[in-house]
C-alpha cells in the first residue's frame, strides 16, 4: 500500500518524537515508513517543505478565539506535546511554511502586531522552555519550576 502526504507527516512526528529535531532525515523518516528515502520525494520537495507540514499539523488544532490568554495556552500546549515542536514551528515561521493560518487567525481576533508578537512570544518561549525541559532531564541543569509562570506573566504584559 503506498504512503500518502499524511503518512509522512506523521512518520516524520514519530521521528521527531523519537530523535528530536536535530536528528530527523528524510532517511529516517523513510525508514520509520519501510521506504526507500527517494519514495517520500513523491509527496513532499524537500525537508523544508516536510517541516512546514510538520508545524501546520502540530498548530492545526489551536482554537483561535477572542480570549488571547486561552488561545496562547493552547498553542503552547500543541507544540509542548511533541518533542521539539516549538523549535519546528519557529523553524517554519521563519522560513515562512505552514503556520500563516494559526497567525491569519490571530490578526483577526487582535491587532496585526499584537498578534505576530503573542505569536513571536509563545513560540520563543516554549521553545526555550522545551530546550531546559531536556537539558534539565539530561542532568545538564538544574530545572526551573519558574517556567510557567514565566510565561503567564509574559503574556500578561503582552495582552495588557
């Protein structure tokens, strides 16, 4: 049976869940699906265009709505349940690839700049949260137990 776009995507979450960011490939993700690397060109370009799809599945849940404080927990949320996710969905943001939805709805329920900087915001610090999450389970630091209320005080700041 062959694979389809969803297939891969989500061997290539399986893949990020497993080795993190650093170590996904398209190696690996065709191994995680039995077929040979040149098999997954059928359904995505390149690695670039796989991590877009990748974010827009991880964010493809996020309720937008008019309570800004809500919306940014659930997003956090979406990219803190797979390993490396908020480094994915900073990764496509910046190369412009699968999140302009998630974005689109938050200019429409705020201010275009409001929004692109509770965007900016939730993804940074998530993606900085996730990073000492792991290095703190490594043994590498200490853990902060300060994380989330970081975060809630940020977006406070943010929305006020």
């Amino acid at each position: 049976m062959a694979n389809t776009v969803d297939d891969v995507v989500s061997g290539a979450l399986r893949v990020l869940d497993a080795y993190g960011l650093e170590f996904s490939s398209m190696r690996r993700v065709a191994a995680e699906l039995g077929v040979q690397p040149s098999a997954l060109y059928h359904h995505v370009a390149d690695k670039q265009t796989l991590l877009g799809l990748m974010a827009a599945r991880i964010v493809a849940d996020v309720h937008v709505d008019a309570d800004l404080h809500a919306t940014a927990h659930r997003l956090r949320a979406a990219m803190e349940s797979v390993r490396d996710g908020a480094e994915v969905v900073a990764t496509a943001s910046a190369f412009r690839l699968g999140v302009s939805d998630l974005q689109a709805a938050l200019a429409a329920r705020s201010d275009p700049d409001v929004a692109r900087t509770l965007f900016l915001y939730v993804v940074g610090h998530t993606q900085a949260s996730q990073l000492h999450r792991q290095a703190a389970g490594l043994g590498i630091v200490d853990p902060d137990p300060d994380l989330d209320a970081s975060f809630d005080r940020g977006l406070d700041i943010i929305l006020r």
